[in-house]
C-alpha cells in the first residue's frame, strides 16, 4: 500500500488541523466549563454549549462537513477508508471535535446504515436532517438482562402485527439518548426466533416522542457522564409503528449490523490514536516542564523509556488501523474481518496504556479535571467493551489463524 495521501486526503487534512489549532483547542476549556455549570445539578436537562453551534456554522460553511461519508451523492466528502482514517485521529484529539464536523458515533454509523439500507421515505424523514446536524440519535442493541456479547441472546423483541412492528424490551448503554436534540433511535429486536440465526432480528427506526419509549435513567463511566450527550437505559413498551419504520425489511438485522461495524471500528480505532497521540503530548511536556530531586521528569525513573515505548506503540498502532482501512477499501469487509478484529483490541488497550503513563506523569492532577486526562481513560476503557468486548475479537482472530490448520468441525 501507499502510505503518502491523496491530494484530497492532504487537503482535508491540512484544513481540518488547522481548523482544530484556530478554532476548538482555543475553546475546549471554556465548553467544558459551560458543561460543569449547567450539569452540576444531576437532576437537571442537559445543554449544549452554545459555542459548539457557532463552530458547527463554521466548519460546514468551510465544506468541514459529513467527511467520513463516501457517497457524495448524500452530501459526504467521497473519502475512502483510507484518506478519512487520518482526518478521524485529528478529531480524536478533542472530545468534541468529531461533533463539530458532524462526524460523531453514533451518528456516522446510524447515517449508513440509512444510506445503505433506507428507503426513500426513512432518508428523507431521518437522514437529511441528520446530516444537516439537525437532530442527533442513537442505536439501541446491547441488553442488560443477556450477554450481549453474542448478539444472538437478545430477548427484545421486534413483531410483525399486521401492517405494524410492536416493539418491547430493555435496551442500555445506548449513547446519545441523553443528548437534547436525540430526536430517534434504530433498536433492535428479535422478529422470528425460528428463522435462521441470522435471519431472526430486525432493526427498527424508532421517534424518541414515540408512545411506549422512556429514558429510564442516564448512566456514567467511572463517574462520567459524557454530556451532553450520555449512556442510557431504555425501556420499549407495546411500542407500535408502521412496518415502514424497518430498516430494509424484517429479518435483515444482522446483516445491517456486520455492514454498519467495519467503517466504525475504523473511525472509533483512528479518534484512539489521535486521544493517545495527545496524551503523549501532555506526557511529554510534564515530564520536560516538571522538576523533582533536582532533575526534570523525563531524567527521573525510566521515564524516557516510558515516553519512547508510547510512541512506537501508537505508530504500531496506527500502522496496523491503515492496513485495515485498505483491506476494507480494496477487498471490503469479508477480506478484512481478521484486521477489523485485531485493531479492535490492539488499539484500545495500546491507548489506555499511553494515558495511564501520562496520568502517572502528572501525579494526581492527572485525575483530575484539570488535565482531560482522566475523561480519556474513561473513553478509552469503555472501547474494550462497545462493539464487541476483546475476548469476542480475539476469539475471532484465532478462529481465522487456526482455520490454517484445523478441521472446520474443530475451528
């Protein structure tokens, strides 16, 4: 593969740099004490800091907007995997950089999967208003009440009555139903338990207001919460809507689910290495600025070891995500399941590892929120569960080696 970028690719990425360094570094501190203001009461409605809309009105003026969504038919910057790859470690810097060039999760992914799969009327009703950064959603899969580690536990339900879908069940983790402007969900739910196993769920667009669904309760990562937009519990009660409401059809859950994660886990893995990539900047500075027993930091403990061991942890890293975003590219997903896997292990852990060294370099300003250190920790930990915890992966990854060698009944 060719590791230099296309022109478009060198474009985009010297203007989405420069618009980060001008534009929401100079602001984060200011957003992030709106937020610790207007959130303190844990009781109250959630806001959103009115500078991210004036910043969103920038970067789509400046056509900053929709990159990560190749079809330009739709309004997307016609990126490949490849060229958006680096654009996605850039917004991984800030916590809401993603947001502001309307290329956050779980939005991006929700977005094609109605591209994909949609019909018409599902595009024009949720789409368009999505990509305009109108409204935000969610994605309504993992249970509390089953291992949602293997999908085919799920016990929600997604029946056929007639010309309706009746929705009922208990969905958690559901991030961005806590934000102001969620405006819908795609749940999914078992439709015909005697189908095939992969022919058994459906996804469903499901309206927030809709009768039957209720925010059951907000819940935080190692005391975050993540506002303004949150993880939620969600319950489904003899929720009714037109079939027209399913995602391509009853029974096609699974298949929309596989086609929704191979990009994802690409832009999730790439936002990690640029959180890293800043956690080793802050690690680097502490430890050069810093003075104990007379010597800087980085003089001190094995420090400099520590230092060098991060980074080439993240070129590793970033190394193996790019060859992954070419095989998805070049062969799509089926020839690139194995690497989708491996990053999705390898990159999370590689980032935790990197902010915890940076944390300890801080001492305990590094826990708190001073440093955006401790909030990075938090995302970072949660990845090694969303989308599939690492034994899941990693099982994954082994059934492919082993393939080489042993019989099917046996792999």
């Amino acid at each position: 593969m060719d590791f230099s970028h296309s022109a478009k690719a060198a474009d985009y990425l010297r203007r989405v740099g420069d618009f980060i360094r001008t534009e929401i570094e100079p602001v984060e501190a200011e957003y992030h004490r709106v937020l610790f203001e207007t959130t303190r009461d844990r009781d109250a409605a959630w806001v959103v800091p009115p500078v991210l809309a004036e910043l969103k009105a920038k970067a789509r003026a400046q056509g900053l907007w929709n990159l990560f969504l190749p079809d330009e038919e739709f309004g997307g910057a016609g990126l490949s995997n490849v060229e958006y790859a680096p654009l996605a470690e850039l917004m991984g810097r800030s916590s809401f950089a993603p947001v502001v060039f309307n290329c956050n999760a779980p939005d991006t992914g929700n977005a094609e999967v109605l591209v994909k799969y949609g019909s018409a009327e599902q595009q024009e009703r949720w789409l368009g208003p999505l990509l305009r950064g109108e409204i935000r959603s969610a994605f309504c899969m993992t249970e509390p009440d089953v291992a949602s580690s293997d999908a085919t536990n799920m016990v929600a339900t997604a029946v056929v009555d007639g010309d309706e879908i009746v929705l009922n069940g208990r969905k958690w983790w559901s991030t961005g139903v806590g934000h102001p402007d969620c405006s819908f969900v795609i749940f999914m739910g078992l439709t015909d338990p005697e189908a095939h196993r992969y022919q058994r769920h459906s996804m469903v667009l499901v309206p927030m207001d809709a009768e039957g669904v209720k925010v059951e309760r907000m819940l935080s990562v190692f005391g975050h919460r993540d506002e303004p937009f949150g993880h939620g519990e969600v319950s489904f009660t003899d929720v009714r809507l037109p079939l027209s409401a399913v995602i391509a059809g009853p029974g096609r859950g699974f298949e929309i689910a596989q086609g929704r994660l191979g990009p994802g886990r690409i832009h999730h893995c790439m936002r990690s290495i640029g959180l890293a990539e800043r956690a080793l900047e802050l690690a680097c500075e502490r430890a050069s600025s810093r003075v104990a027993f007379g010597k800087p930091l980085a003089n001190l403990g094995g420090n400099r070891e520590r230092i060098a061991r991060a980074r080439i942890a993240i070129n590793q890293a970033r190394l193996l995500v790019l060859h992954t975003a070419w095989l998805l590219d070049t062969q799509g997903l089926a020839g690139a399941r194995s690497e989708v896997s491996q990053i999705k292990v390898a990159v999370p852990n590689m980032a935790l590892e990197v902010i915890d060294m940076a944390i300890q370099l801080h001492g305990a300003a590094g826990l708190s929120a001073d440093f955006p250190l401790a909030d990075a920790y938090a995302g970072a930990r949660s990845l090694r569960l969303a989308d599939g915890p690492d034994e899941v992966h990693l099982n994954l990854v082994a059934r492919f080696e082993l393939a080489k060698y042993l019989s099917e009944n046996n792999r």
